[in-house]
C-alpha cells in the first residue's frame, strides 16, 4: 500500500522552530492518515520536501519516537507504531482491563505446580517455612498481540485445589466465582527493566528491549492470596497514575525483585 503524502505544508521561519513545525506535520500523519506499522517518508525524502536538513527531520521524527507514536526499525526506517494500553492503576484482572479497552484478552498457562516458592512470597503470603503454594506461569495477549507475561503464588488455604480449574480465563474472575473470594486490596510495585531472553521470546521482542514490571500483593478480607509479578511490553504499556498531595501510606510495600 503506497504511503500518502504529507500534507503540502510551508515551513515559516519565525519563534517556533521548523523541527517543531515538521513534528506536528509527521503527528497529524501518523494519527490521521497512516495505520499502525506504516512507513513513514524517509528522512531524505522529508528534507527534500520541506527544504530542511536531515538533522531537522531527525530531531522531528526522534520527538515522536519519545512519544510513542513512531518507532524506528534498525535498517528497515521508521513506522508508525501500535498505540499503547494505557494502564491507570488499580485492582483489576488483565481480562477485565483489556475487555473494558474493546479488545480481546487470552491467555496461556505455560507452566503450573504446587511448590515451595521464595523466601519473600512466602512472608507476603503469610506461610510457614517450607509450606507450599500454587504457581503459575501464564503469556497474555490483547488481540492476538503477547502484552505480558505473568508469574503468580496464591495461597492453598484461600483457594484449595486452584490448579484443577480452567486456568486460560480469569483468574479473578474464577476467584469470584469458585472461591468467593474478592480481592479488595493490593500494594503494588512498578519499575522499569530489560528483559531476558525467555521474557523477550514470549513476547516477541528482542532480549534487552524494555520492559515495565509489576508486583503485586492482594488481599481479600485482609487475608494474603496472591504475589503476582508481570512483565508488561514497554512498547506497547504505559502506566498512568493520578496524584494527589498528602502522606503517601506508611505501610509495607512490595519489594522490587519480582517472583519467578
């Protein structure tokens, strides 16, 4: 599919910089008239067009990679890239959160056990020493595309026998539904990592490419049931939180680490 022209626009010399003016010029391609995964013109062809440099247009076109809305491919150029999911954070399922963005979540349990999971879970679950929990291993995907890959221990008195449940729909929602357990409170801990290289397989992308992890410990009735930890595609992620000035809550948080 051949890619339209940009718009025939001038560049004027004046307070805002013509790499700011190509900018909106590439933004308004992007959004409005190429779908995502189009090439964009080439810096070359862009330089020509509006009489610039190509340090111009590079600067233009790196500002909207920043952003999100382009991304380079090394010796291919430069796309317009998928628009991310944005997450705002609270206590809900991948399920419920893509569903409620128009898209279709599924799910793959690569691995699943009963075993004696790390110090650290087993203090946050509140179990004995050498007590066991359910583990699973799971790939989830929005439209076919992987999003994240997902680690979780849940607690064997909270929800006996978990492991002989359908574990490819939602799991809160079978929580809900099974056990009569609602989760109700979660502390949660957000950072930004590389990701290895089983990581990048599942989510088909290259080991190294960024990737946003979350811990998350939730209660029910202020009973531990779940550590979870994910790894979210930096690519296609973005966490969008609201703040508000006060005391941030004294009480213990997740540390950074991740359970595997």
């Amino acid at each position: 599919m051949p890619v339209p022209e940009t718009p025939p626009a001038r560049l004027l010399d004046g307070p805002t910089p013509k790499h700011a003016q190509l900018r909106e010029i590439l933004r308004g391609l992007a959004q409005d008239q190429l779908a995502p995964g189009t090439p964009v013109p080439s810096e070359r062809e862009l330089a020509t067009r509006y009489g610039v440099s190509r340090l111009t247009v590079r600067e233009a076109i790196s500002q909207l990679v920043t952003e999100g809305l382009l991304t380079r491919v090394r010796g291919k150029g430069t796309f317009t890239a998928k628009p991310r999911v944005d997450a705002q954070l609270h206590l809900a399922s991948f399920t419920e959160d893509i569903r409620r963005r128009g898209m279709t979540p599924t799910t793959e349990l690569l691995d699943h056990g009963e075993l004696v999971p790390p110090t650290a879970t087993a203090s946050a679950l509140g179990l004995e020493t050498g007590q066991t929990a359910y583990w699973l291993f799971r790939l989830r995907r929005a439209d076919g595309t992987p999003m994240a890959v997902e680690r979780g221990w849940y607690h064997p008195r909270e929800v006996p026998g978990l492991l002989r449940n359908d574990l490819t729909r939602s799991l809160y929602g079978l929580l809900a539904r099974e056990y009569g357990v609602q989760l109700d409170h979660g502390r949660q801990t957000v950072w930004a990592d590389a990701a290895d290289p089983v990581t990048a397989r599942l989510l088909g992308v290259k080991p190294g490419s960024p990737v946003l992890v979350f811990r998350r410990i939730s209660t029910a009735a202020g009973a531990p049931v779940e550590d979870m930890t994910s790894w979210y595609r930096g690519d296609l992620y973005q966490v969008t939180m609201q703040l508000d000035r006060g005391l941030p809550d004294p009480g213990p948080h997740p540390q950074q680490g991740g359970t595997r």
